[in-house]
C-alpha cells in the first residue's frame, strides 16, 4: 500500500509541474503585504488581542484577494466557490496571516525568503467543524496544516506567489482536542530547501500556553499544543533560481 501511495504521488507531481504560472489568468492572483490600518474583509474585532499585541513580532499581513468573495472576484476569475479555509463561512478559518521573510538561504542568491521564511496566523474552529459533542474534528486540524504549510512555501522566493508549487505531503499529529469556538495560534517555518523540495514544520497551539515573549520563538514546546506537522511542497520549475 505504501508503494501505490508513493507512486500516486509522484505521478500527481509529474502531472501538476506541468501548470505554470503562466497558464493561469494573471488577473486570478492579487497579492499584497498591508499596512495594519488597512483591514481586509475580515473583522478586526474578530481578531484575539493576544495576536494583535505581537504584530511588532509577526511581520507583514498577507492579502490575498482569492481569500475573499468582495465583488465576485472568485467566480470573475474561475474559481467554482468559496476558500475552503479561508472562506467568512468555513467550518475552520484562518482569520488572518503575517509573514516574517528569511535572508534567502537555499534560494540561489535571492535576498530574502528560504529558509527561516515564518507564516503565522489565527485559526477560528468554529461550530461547523464539531465531531465529537462539544470538540473539533480532527480532520479541521488536517485542513489547516495543509493550508498553513502550501501558503509558507509560497513565500520560499520571498514574496508570495501563489499555485508556484504542490504539497505533496503532509505529516500530521493529532496531541490535543479543540474545543468548539477556538482560536489557535497557527505557525510554520521552512527548515530546508533542496533545489524545487521546500521542508515546512509546523505547529498548532492555544498561546495562553506560552510565555508571551516565547510566543514566536518557541517551536513545539508548549503544553498546549494540540497538533504539529511536517509537510514538503514540490515548486514548479524556475521559481527559484537554477
């Protein structure tokens, strides 16, 4: 079985390198790193306060418009629905994004990106990812790891370019349960870059559990961590330098 799986994967890789950003509509991808006065549809009220407090720590906020329906950009530009985690009505949704880039190690000469490249956020488990009475499924802690490592590797060249790469593994451990109406701290860092394969680890965690000055430093040491995962994501050829 594991054999079929591998060569399941390595066949999905072969297929999907073959998309490149340029068969894709360009006016599909909107990015933009933005000032903290500027909101996007998301709620600034939503957002825990003990986030809020360590933006200083955090980096940029990511904007990117296929996150948001405003004005039927999703189905103006191909998209069949809403994000599946980023979505205002999706059972866990990440509320928001900041990104902290690296000094380009394992990129060939950029400056910034590669590894050290941290993604955080907060993710709200809401009342639509309920399995067992009163908690989340684990399948939400699933869906968040995939989003959170596939988004951190689109920001190896230090800039985000999305759909540039493919996860192609996700490696995840379920330690805790999370109870309906959650709001987790959510973190992944590229650890290695070999040529187009980028190494992500990362981490889910109620931040109550931390030392607010461990709060970015810390890598699966708080006692309330309620998942960690290991992913690698396949670019397409030329994202990075050859």
């Amino acid at each position: 079985k594991v054999l079929l799986i591998s060569h399941h994967v390595c066949k999905r890789c072969v297929l999907l390198e073959t998309m490149t950003m340029s068969s894709l509509d360009e006016t599909a991808i909107s990015v933009t790193n933005a000032p903290d006065s500027e909101q996007n549809n998301t709620e600034s009220s939503e957002i825990p306060a003990w986030f809020i407090e360590k933006y200083g720590s955090f980096g940029e906020r990511l904007n990117v418009s296929e996150w948001e329906n405003s004005d039927n950009y999703r189905s103006k530009n191909g998209w069949k629905g809403h994000d599946l985690i980023h979505g205002k009505n999706a059972p866990v949704r990440i509320l928001e994004y900041r990104v902290k880039y690296g000094s380009g190690e394992g990129t060939n000469g950029l400056e910034h990106g590669g590894v050290g490249t941290t993604l955080v956020g907060v993710a709200l488990f809401t009342k639509n990812a309920e399995s067992h009475k009163g908690f989340c499924h684990g399948g939400s802690m699933c869906s968040v790891m995939d989003d959170l490592i596939g988004w951190c590797a689109f920001l190896v060249t230090g800039e985000c370019r999305p759909w540039t790469g493919f996860t192609v593994q996700v490696n995840t451990s379920l330690k805790r349960p999370i109870k309906v109406g959650s709001y987790l701290f959510v973190r992944a860092r590229i650890v290695k870059v070999e040529r187009r394969k980028v190494h992500i680890e990362a981490e889910l965690d109620d931040p109550r559990g931390n030392d607010e000055e461990e709060l970015v430093d810390t890598m699966g040491e708080s006692d309330l961590i309620h998942a960690t995962a290991e992913g690698l994501v396949i670019l397409n050829r030329g994202v990075l330098p050859e």
